[in-house]
C-alpha cells in the first residue's frame, strides 16, 4: 500500500493513505498534517503505513481523557463491577483525573505528561492542597491504567502511555491490622448485651462478613436448623441513598457454616425482632431483614461505624473499625491452623492469594516450625 505527501506549505506537508472500507461502506483515509521536511513528512508517512500493517494504526481523534472516562464509567465499568465499586471510580475521576488530565487528548497523553500529573498529585492532590497519601495515589494509578487499557481496546490509542511514566506511585507500606484479643471482644460484647449493636457484632465477629453482608443479611440466607448463612447481596451508600447491591466480588456469593453457639443468639434475636414489629404495628418485614433500625429499615452503613466507634471507646477497649472485627475472625482461623484456601472461601476474598498478603505478617512461629520439619527430614537423611 502507497500513500501520497502534498505540500501545504513552506515546512509543511500533508500525508494521506488509504485504510480501507468502514462500517458504513465508505472508503477511510488517513490524513495527517506534518512541519518539518520532505525527509520528516516520508519519514511519518512509512511509520503510520508500518502501524498500519501491523494492526496497531488508529486514526486521529480528538477525543479527551475526561470524554473517554467518563463513556467508560457509564458504560464498561458497570459490566462487571459493584455499584459501591464504580461510585468510588467515579469519586476518583471527578476529584483527580479530570482536574489534572481531563482536558488532555487520548492520542496526546505520554510519560512526561503522567509524570508531571503525578507529582502534582503526590504534593498537592487533595482540596486542601496537601498531597494525596501514596493508597489514594496507588488507586487513581490503577483506575487511570483501567481507563487507558478500554482506549486501546477502542482503539483510540495504540498504546497505554502508562508504560512510558517513570514516577509510577509506590506501594504504600502496609498499615497495622488492628484486632481485638479474646478478653477485648468478650469485655465489648458484654458492654453491649441489651444494645441493637449485639447481634451485628457478634454475626461479624464470629462469621467474618463485611459491614454491608451483616446488613444485607435476609432471614430466607440463614438456616437455623443446618446452622448456616448465604451471602446474597450487601447494603451499601451510594451517592448519599442507601442501595441493596450485590456481594462484593464472584467469591462473595458463599455458603458460610455458622458456630453453634451462634444458632441460638439468632434464634433469640429473630424472636425478639418480630415481637417489636408487632409492639410498633409494623407487621411483617417485606425486606426480611436480619437487621433493621427503630422503624423497621435498613440500618445505614455509616450509622453503624458510627455506633460502634462509640461503643468501642465507652467499653474501654482497643480502638478498632467495625471491618476490624472481619480481620479479628480470619486472623484467628490463620493463627488456628485453618488452611487459607478455606478461610479465604469463607471471607469471601477473590483470591487466596489475597488472604495470604493482606494477613501473612500476622503469622507468627511458622517459620520456626518449618525449620523443625525440615530438621526432622534432614536427620532421616543422614542416618
């Protein structure tokens, strides 16, 4: 295939070859404005026939990063990801993206201009003009890399211009799990027998389901005579207005087998609940809700975190998020023995693989007790 180079000025030329029939049966040519030589307008001309060729040609456009960004928000990103999940994709294009790189056009966006949005990030990325912190920095890198992969795919670019940035965010040094020890999470169960918060804390506690599972949770998911639980959907905040959603990921969806001790707390707490429906005259829940609040509604998330923020200080023990009641439960099935394959099924994490780098550091003696199975072997061997 041969294109053409006309002259359109005194150090400018034009460059135009054929690429073929459309979709609507129209011939489509690439054209293409060049400043410099004759050599440097040949020189262009023989790259983009080359691209051409080997499939990696995309013609001009002067589509925005923040245009692309948000097609990409509204339409790809619901495909396969949570409501919760793309609000907070939305959070970062809106708050960082766009203000930094929106006006930029996909086919414009290269290493240096990354780079010089990452340091603007990195010292003066929130509101406040302080710097984002290196996760809020690691986060916008990864949803940007999402974004500009869905550009080549749409081929809008050739390639993902991330590659070509040398200041990519580190990875932030990993934060301190906070758990509660046995004597920690018996002094704050006894400091809330009596409180609406009891059974939330006790199912999350002793199931390890997230805040938004435990208040999902539907009396039809739980068996009580099988002593068991599905994880079915979650309650979740999205753009202020409180939503039933989905599990968090595929592996979610689980099955999770219930202590026995904990069949009798919700067969008490199941008939305490419909004996104050019925004092109120709210008659039958139609959400079948485990949990509800004073009017028979889901509880909001965020008033959940709020209480139990309380309650944690009023009962004098550590100072935790309710999540750290889910990392109190699989660091204890860890440090019990139980392999990770089972208690990444039952945490409901994508993969094990996750299970093993959030809580590994939290393993302790392993090592040792390695060293002994191998010392054992090697005495065997040198007999």
């Amino acid at each position: 295939m041969r294109g053409n180079i006309t002259r359109r000025g005194k150090s400018s030329w034009r460059i135009k070859f054929d690429c073929g029939t459309g979709e609507d049966g129209q011939r489509k040519y690439h054209v293409e404005t060049v400043k410099g030589t004759k050599a440097d307008a040949q020189a262009l001309l023989a790259k983009r026939l080359n691209e051409f060729a080997e499939g990696r040609h995309v013609n001009r456009s002067g589509e925005t990063l923040e245009s692309y960004a948000m097609h990409w928000l509204e339409n790809i990103a619901p495909n396969d990801r949570c409501p919760a999940t793309v609000e907070r994709y939305r959070t970062l294009i809106t708050a960082h993206i766009v203000p930094g790189l929106g006006g930029v056009t996909l086919q414009a966006l290269d290493g240096p201009t990354l780079d010089r949005f990452y340091s603007r990030c990195r010292t003066q990325g929130r509101r406040d003009g302080k710097g984002l912190s290196p996760m809020t920095l690691r986060h916008v890198n990864a949803l940007l890399s999402q974004v500009l992969k869905s550009a080549v795919m749409a081929n809008l670019i050739a390639q993902s211009p991330i590659a070509k940035a040398q200041t990519k965010p580190k990875k932030p040094k990993r934060s301190k799990i906070e758990v509660l020890d046995e004597s920690e999470l018996v002094a704050l169960l006894d400091h809330l027998r009596g409180h609406w918060l009891y059974m939330p804390v006790l199912i999350a506690a002793y199931t390890g389901l997230r805040r938004g599972e435990v208040l999902g949770l539907r009396w039809r998911d739980v068996d009580l005579l099988k002593g068991t639980l599905q994880v079915s959907q979650a309650v979740e905040v999205i753009s202020g207005e409180l939503h039933i959603t989905a599990p968090k990921t595929e592996r979610s969806h689980r099955t999770i087998t219930l202590p026995a001790a904990l069949v009798p707390e919700l067969t008490r707490h199941r008939k305490e609940q419909s004996s104050q429906r019925l004092k109120l005259g709210l008659g039958k829940d139609q959400a079948d809700l485990v949990f509800t609040n004073g009017e028979g509604k889901m509880i909001n998330p965020t008033v959940l975190s709020i209480c139990f923020s309380r309650a944690v200080t009023a009962a004098g023990v550590k100072r935790i998020t309710f999540h750290g009641l889910r990392h109190g439960h699989i660091t204890y099935l860890l440090r019990a023995g139980v392999p990770v394959h089972i208690v990444s099924a039952r945490a409901g994490h994508a993969r094990a693989s996750i299970t093993l780098d959030t809580y590994s550091h939290l393993m302790t003696g392993d090592d040792a007790s390695a060293a002994m199975q191998a010392d054992e072997m090697l005495r065997r061997t040198l007999k």
